[in-house]
C-alpha cells in the first residue's frame, strides 16, 4: 500500500459516517459566583452548532452536548441536576441509559458551581476537557490539547462579565488552532432569572452565527450589541416594576455601551425622570433626539415624559 493510499485509509477511518455527521466542537459551560449566571459558549466547523449544543436553564444548570450529539442530554442533563444530581451523577446516568455513549462528549456545571466533563473513548482525535469549579471546557477534531488548555486558562484570567470571560475561551481555543477542520459557527448564551425580555424568561443573551468565514470576529461584534440589550431590557423591566431607582444603574450602563443609538438614550430619560433627576433626562432626550428626530412627536405625548411638560427646554426640544 502507497503512503497516499494509507493516509486515504487513515482519514476515512477517523471521519464521521456521511449519514451521522460528527458535531466537532470546542466549547465552555460555566457560571459566575457572583451574579449567578449560567452560561455555554461553542464554535465550530459545522452549520448553526448554537442549534445543537447549548442548553442552559437559570438556577439549574448548563450543558454542552457534542460529538455525535445526543440532544436530548440538553434537556435531560437539565432535568436532572433541577432533581438535585450533581453534573457527574447527572453524566453518569444519561451514558447509561444511551446507545453509543463511547461516542459522546459532555459538559456541564450546575448553579453552585460544581462541573464535571466527559469524552467518549470513539470521539475523533484530538479529545478530550478540563473542569473546575464554576466551567468545563471540552472539545473534539481539535487541533490539539493546547486548545481546551487555552480555553480554561483564558477563562480563569479574563475579567469582567460571564460573558466576556466564555467568548475569551473561545478566542483562545481559536488561537491554539481550535476545530482542525477550519471554522464556520458559534454560539454564546447565557442566563439568569428574569433577565429575558421584559423579565418573562431567562434569556439574557442568546447569540448565533451560524454560517460565516470568521465566526469569531461576527460573535464578538454581536456580543457587544447583546451586552448592551441586556443592561437595557434590565434597567426597562425595572422601571416596569416601579423600581426606578434599582432601574437606573443599567440603563446608565447600556447607555455608556450604546453612546449614540437613540432608543437607548430615550428610555435613559425616561428613568432618569422617575428617578428624580430631571435635568440629566432633559440631556438624555436632547441626544436621543438629535440622533432621530423623528422621536419627538412620541416624547410629545408620552405620559412617561409627563413630568417635564411646561418646561421650556422640554416644549422647545419636542416642537
């Protein structure tokens, strides 16, 4: 047999049947002791992985199910730990009751921080995680160990939010040579109780790319947008609730993130008018409509402006 016979023979034996194709993923399950976020980051080369392997519920847990993915270890591995099974019990028992478990791989973490990841010894080359309190980082058909390494250190060392720490593993996976195969999607979702839109889900950032040449790049640029979104709809759900005060802190937030997009400015005068501080909502809605003018005939009407009706700078600024 040719060298190049062989190397054929070798590839074929180390590739996913063309009917079962093989979910190669490098990705992190983790949670922030202090806000107590839950949350999977994962890339990828293959279409919408954010279809297949995230799964998270606030209070409750996160999984990545990967490699040859069974799904319903999502929302299995969910059921589980809300029972009380810690992530290794919760492991232990959906591999026995699966067909192929040599062939999966999984992370999870619950919501006090105790994580467990498992490889299947069937999962194509390179293989294989790392866990610790709060994360798991797994991943296969990676490049090499020096990427779940990567992942683990960067998400240790980064500071900031749970989210700002996940998209840092993934960058670092990228950059210790990441899926073998190339690149091609990504996902980052994260959640905490009634942070969703209009506090009715758990959703506080539910990010795609399912199909672009530098993933990557196309996460962290929607990633700013979603951090933004999320202290925005916190500080709005707030104001909602009659916490004006409690509201002020994010929407501030999502104002500093998001400088010159209207919207934002909008509802940052409107809370900062119920919280008292008429003068600096008069500033945010001067800037809210300079940046759309078209805003001035619903501050016109808008009972939640109410309180700066009569005054000149009010009346000159809508009319």
């Amino acid at each position: 047999m040719t060298l190049s016979a062989l190397a054929l023979l070798l590839s074929l034996l180390s590739s996913p049947p063309a009917d079962q194709p093989c979910i190669a993923t490098f990705s992190i399950v983790a949670r922030d002791s202090v806000t107590g976020e839950l949350g999977v980051a994962v890339a990828s080369r293959f279409f919408a992985v954010g279809s297949v392997v995230p799964w998270a519920k606030a209070d409750c847990g996160a999984v990545a199910t990967q490699s040859f993915a069974n799904t319903s270890f999502g929302w299995k591995g969910l059921e589980l730990m809300g029972n009380g099974l810690s992530p290794r019990d919760a492991i232990n028992r959906l591999l026995r009751e699966d067909d192929q478990p040599e062939k999966r791989q999984i992370g999870m973490v619950d919501d006090q921080g105790n994580a467990a990841t498992y490889t299947g010894s069937q999962c194509v080359a390179w293989a294989g995680g790392r866990s610790g309190r709060n994360y798991a980082v797994q991943g296969n058909i990676l490049a090499g160990e020096a990427v779940v390494l990567g992942m683990e250190r960067a998400f240790l060392t980064t500071e900031g939010t749970l989210a700002n720490r996940m998209y840092a593993a993934l960058l670092e996976g990228d950059k210790n040579g990441g899926d073998s195969r190339g690149k091609q999607s990504a996902a980052l979702l994260v959640v905490k109780a009634g942070a969703g839109y209009g506090g009715y889900t758990d959703r506080a950032i539910d990010i795609r790319v399912d199909d672009h040449p530098d993933p990557f790049a196309e996460l962290g640029r929607l990633l700013n947008f979603a951090q933004m979104n999320y202290a925005w709809n916190e500080g709005w759900t707030l104001f909602t609730k009659k916490k004006p005060i409690d509201a002020l802190s994010h929407i501030e937030r999502a104002a500093r993130m998001a400088p010159e997009n209207p919207e934002v400015l909008y509802d940052l005068a409107v809370i900062r008018l119920a919280a008292g501080k008429s003068n600096d909502a008069l500033e945010a809605l001067e800037q809210a409509l300079k940046y759309n003018p078209k805003l001035k005939k619903q501050a016109s009407g808008d009972s939640d402006l109410s309180g700066l009706r009569g005054n000149p700078l009010f009346e000159q600024m809508v009319h």
